[in-house]
C-alpha cells in the first residue's frame, strides 16, 4: 500500500516537472525571440498559439481544474495535437506563402490543421476562461456560415467554409492577426515582468512604500491599500489576482484599524480595479489601444495618468472620508516603523520601472523595453540579501509568468477570431449603425448604450477580451458623432475596467469579500460601486474634455486635472455625507449640483461648480460646535 501511494505521488511529481519544463521552454522560446530577433510573422504567431494551447491542456483539467496536480494521458495528447499545425505551417511555409496573391484551393491537410487548430483553440480557452467566448465565436462564425437567414440589418451572404478557414488559419489577419502578435509580444513580457519583479519582492516593496507614505494618517492602512492595490495591480493586470495579492494583507490590517469588514473589502476591490489604468505597464489592454488607435504606446501611458490619478485620488477620498466620520485613528507605529525599514531593503527594486520608463521615452519598442527591465531586475536583485533570488527563484518566476499568460493568450486568441470573422462579413459597420440608429444619434444616448456593453461584457470576460468586442462595435459609433478617437476607446477601456466591481457579478469585489468574511458578497458589490461613484462618471468627462487625455496646451490640461479633482471632492463628500463634519441631505444634493457643473468642462460650470463647494465648506464652518458634535454622533452611528 505504501508503495502505491509512494509511486502515485512520484507519477504526480513527474508530470508537474513536465508542465514546468515545457512552461519554461515556451517562456525560452519567446526570450530568445527578443533577444535574437524573431522568424518571420507566421512561423513566430503559429508557434505561439500552438505553445500556448499545449500549455492550456497540460495546466487545465477538462472540468476539474488541476488541484491534484495530474495530468490525464487524453490532455498529453491533446497537447500534443496542439503542436501539429504550427509544425505544418513551419513545414509548407513556402508554399502557404506562394498561394498569395493568386489564391489556391485548400488542400486536404490545410483542411485537416485548421480544423484541429481552430477547435483547440476554442477548448483550450473554455478551459483556461469558461464557456462565454466560445459561444459569442458560435454566433458570429453561424452568422457568418448563414447571413441569408439573418433578418434586416444582419443579414448578408454567406461565407463559404474554405473562405473561412483559410482566412482564419492560413492568413495573417484571423487567429495569427495583430491581436495574437500583441498576445506574443507586448502582452507576455510585460507579464514576465511583472511575475519577476513580484518575485524579487516588488509587491512587498509597493506595500511597505504605501504603508511608510500613509501610515501617520487617519485610517492609514485603507489609504495604503489604495495606493499598493493601484501599483501592484500595475505589474498583475488583473484585478481579481490583484485583491488576492494585496488584500490578504491590506483588508484584515484595514478592518484592526476600525473600518467595517464590508467597506474593507470595498475598498481593496476598487482599487485592485484601477491597476490595469496606471503607467508604466498597465494591463494587456492597453496595447490593444495602441495598436486601435495607432497611436505609440507612449501616447497611451500618458494619456493614462490623469485618468489613473483621479481613480486613485476618488478612492484615496472616500477612505479619507470614512475615516474622520468613523473618527479612525492612524497607522499603529511599530507597523510604520517597519514599513520604513523594509522600504531601505527593497527600495532599489524600483529601478526597473525606472529603466523600463527610460527606455520607453527612448522610443525602444515596449517588447524590447520590458524584456531589459526584466534583466535588470535579476542583477538588482542579487544586490540585497532580502531581494536575492536562486536559480530555483527564476525558474519559478519564469513559470509563473508563463503560465499566467496562459488565460490572457487564450481570450486573445478567440478575440482575434472574432475580429477575423466580423471583418469578413463587414457587420462591425453594420453594428456600427443600428447602434446610431438605436440612439438616434444623440451622443449621450450612445455613450450610455456603450457603457452597458461593456460593463455586461466584462462580468464574464478578462478586461482585454471584453474591451476588444466592445471595442470594434462601439468606439467607431463615438468616432462618428465626434469624439476623438483615444478618447472613445478610453471610454470603453474604464468600462471593461470597472465590470470588475459592477454587480450582479462583481469579480474582484467578492474575491475581497471572501478574505474579509462575515460580509454578503453582493452588498461588498454595492458597496464597491458607491466607492467607485467618481469612476463611473470619469469616462463621461475624458469624452467631454479629452484634456485629461493630456491632448490639448498644457494650461487647457492643468484646468481639466484641477476642476476634475475638485469635482471629485465634490462628489466624494456628496457620497460620504461628510465634508468638515456629517452633511445634511440638503448640503448632499448641493454637492452633487456642484459634482456634476465641475466635470462638464466649461468655465462657467466650474466657477458655479466650485462656488458651491465652497459655500457648502464655509456653511458647515460657522455652525455651532454644539451642532456638529450632534450631527457627527448620528454620523458614527452608521454602519458604512
């Protein structure tokens, strides 16, 4: 008996060193591709998506997940199924290539590969993501199979099977289009990145820093959760691991301090949510504006940071809020002094970022540019007995990342399917205008239209996957009636954000929900989206003054910032109940008159904007102390 047991975990242990060793030979591949410059663009993406599905079969179970660590022989041989059409296309590359301009007819084996490729693909990422994006591929691949049955708008001739394989599968403008190129470049050393620079304790690092930076305020540990959970979620791009990284952390130090469990966990779910929006690296989806858009990806990093600041700033807000109305103290200073201490250890972990900045403003490619961020965070790393990392150190970062690229690549991929086949029809522009049509033109209407899709879209997608469907429907309805392009897809991009906290399925919000305990998953929901109330409405005013884009004159940039963060205070305090001290509902509704005259961008908005504001302050000033002690105790009284 003992030695079936015995063989059992030898077999287990086995078949995760497989899963390791092929993890770090499909990382290597693409390292040596940065380094030595990559084949041509069919052979690198084929060989990409083929890695990545194998390494989707061999990671995910069919249904069960991987939790006893073994690998059925049916995934091995899936795996290995999913290696053949990259073989075959690396093997009739100059024949595929010889078929352009003239088209030839598919033969059998073209047939065969792209059957089984395409198939894979769409196993490998109802595996890795669910069953949401394998099914919208269904409906525009019958869509396009059956365009004479579909009734108005909708329908079309039909796309013959042949056009459609070989579009999908021999092209580069289907499965191994740009949306892949992104998955195989920008996308998955940017992620190597952030899995290296975590290992060698960047996380840690961010939280001490936050803790050092907000400790001696009121409700010190919620405002250092904010600021972490933002530059953390920088290097994850994820929000849902983002709130696991941090939050095991920074929600149980928050609810010590005195904030409610429910408010906590709101709290970390809003901010891990802002990551994938704050420069240098952002998620996966801001390359896919980038290459929307073709506007360099440094265009997009600083069209980023206003928005990114005023999403932190309104959260910062809030916990301030919550905390003079709970009358929380700060940070206890054992914890402050240690956060000072670990900081002086870490602190020369940030020098990747700085690099990685360097070489962006540079104008190296974001590719090249990560891939020596990540280098240099190795050296640094040795420098410090706290930071050091052993062979076994690497290789586990090296694994980690590359298979945290797994469920990103996959959404990628059917995305670019999805893309590929929408193209071939033409029904984005006839998407385009029933969306007009709908809304009658009316730009309010349409961006209201736009901000459901996306937020419905993003319950049940990774960010990138969802801002990109979204994307290729709605941003060229925006376009047309006027706003400017980076604008229009920002306005999808926060949306496809902000699904993460938006009920009924609140992502992030109840990963949060789950470490802090003793909280209803939907009322953390609700509770999330009170405390994002400012981010709910930022994307409506990048639209109405895309200065906060940093498009425009510098001064026209500086008023946009200033009266968008007064406005926010504004709103904040609206939300909160409290300004000076607890605001009454009349003094709430004046906030919220204010709120909205201060993010409608014309100066006369924002001088009436602020002079409420400032009245409202200057009311609750004069006011007795007897009175604001009276309102305060009603104040503390409420539960968050």
């Amino acid at each position: 008996m003992t030695v079936q047991v015995t063989g059992q975990r030898d077999g287990v242990g086995n078949q995760r060193l497989v899963l390791k060793v092929f993890a770090l030979c499909v990382v290597a591949y693409h390292l040596y591709a940065v380094q030595f410059g990559a084949p041509s663009v069919m052979l690198f993406r084929s060989s990409h998506v083929s890695m990545y599905v194998a390494l989707i079969f061999l990671a995910y179970n069919a249904f069960l997940g991987r939790e006893d660590g073994r690998i059925p022989w049916l995934d091995f041989g899936l795996a290995f199924l999913a290696i053949l059409p990259a073989a075959y296309i690396h093997l009739e590359h100059d024949r595929l290539q010889d078929r352009y301009p003239y088209i030839t007819a598919l033969e059998p084996l073209d047939w065969a590969m792209g059957i089984l490729m395409l198939v894979l693909v769409v196993e490998a990422c109802r595996r890795a993501l669910g069953w949401t994006l394998p099914i919208m591929l269904a409906v525009f691949v019958l869509h396009a199979f059956f365009g004479p049955y579909f009734p108005g708008v909708l329908q079309q001739p039909a796309i013959t099977p042949e056009r459609f394989l070989d579009h999908s599968f021999l092209t580069t403008a289907g499965l191994y289009g740009s949306i892949t190129g992104l998955s195989a470049t920008y996308v998955l050393m940017f992620v190597m990145f952030g899995a290296v620079l975590d290992k060698a304790r960047g996380g840690e690092l961010f939280m001490h820093l936050s803790a050092l930076l907000t400790g001696k305020m009121r409700g010190g540990p919620g405002k250092a959760a904010v600021i972490s959970s933002g530059l953390f979620g920088s290097l994850s791009g994820s929000a849902v691991a983002n709130v696991y990284a941090t939050g095991s952390f920074t929600i149980p130090l928050m609810i010590r301090n005195g904030f409610n469990p429910r408010f906590a966990a709101a709290v970390e779910a809003v901010a891990s949510s802002s990551g994938q929006l704050v420069p240098p690296i952002m998620g996966s989806a801001a390359f896919l504006i980038a290459d929307f858009t073709s506007t360099p990806y440094v265009g997009v990093l600083s069209a980023a940071l206003i928005p990114a600041i005023l999403y932190l700033f309104a959260v910062f807000l809030m916990v301030h809020l919550e905390a003079l109305r709970m009358g929380l103290a700060a940070m206890e200073p054992s914890l402050v002094q240690r956060a000072r201490e670990e900081v002086l250890d870490y602190i020369h972990m940030l020098l990747p970022l700085a690099v990685i900045i360097y070489l962006l403003l540079e104008r190296h490619s974001p590719f090249n540019a990560a891939y020596w961020a990540m280098l240099t965070t190795f050296v640094l790393a040795q420098l410090r007995a706290r930071t050091r990392m052993s062979l076994r150190d690497i290789s586990d970062a090296l694994e980690f990342g590359g298979r945290t690229i797994a469920p990103i690549a996959a959404a990628l991929f059917i995305a670019g399917l999805i893309i590929s086949t929408i193209e071939l029809t033409g029904l984005g522009l006839r998407f385009t205008s029933l969306l007009l049509s709908i809304s009658g033109g009316e730009l309010t209407i349409t961006l209201i239209l736009v901000m459901i899709s996306c937020i419905i879209m993003g319950m049940g997608l990774p960010t990138a996957a969802a801002y990109t469907i979204v994307a290729i429907f709605a941003a060229p309805a925006l376009i047309k009636l006027g706003v400017q392009p980076l604008a229009a897809h920002f306005f999808v991009f926060y949306y496809a954000i902000l699904s993460a906290i938006t009920p009924p399925i609140a992502v992030a919000a109840y990963a949060a929900a789950s470490i802090a305990g003793g909280t209803s998953l939907q009322a953390t929901g609700f509770t999330a989206m009170r405390l994002g109330a400012a981010a709910y409405l930022t994307p409506f005013v990048i639209v109405a003054n895309p200065a906060l884009l940093m498009i425009g004159d510098p001064l026209q940039i500086v008023l946009a910032a200033a009266t968008a963060i007064i406005g926010i205070v504004s709103l904040a305090a609206c939300v909160q109940g409290w300004l000076i001290g607890a605001l009454t509902v009349i003094q709430r509704g004046l906030l919220a008159v204010s709120a909205v005259l201060l993010l409608l961008g014309s100066w006369e908005t924002d001088l009436a904007g602020i002079a409420l504001l400032a009245g409202i302050a200057a009311w609750q000033k004069v006011r007795s102390p007897r009175q604001i002690e009276k309102s305060n105790r009603g104040a503390h009284a409420y539960d968050g």
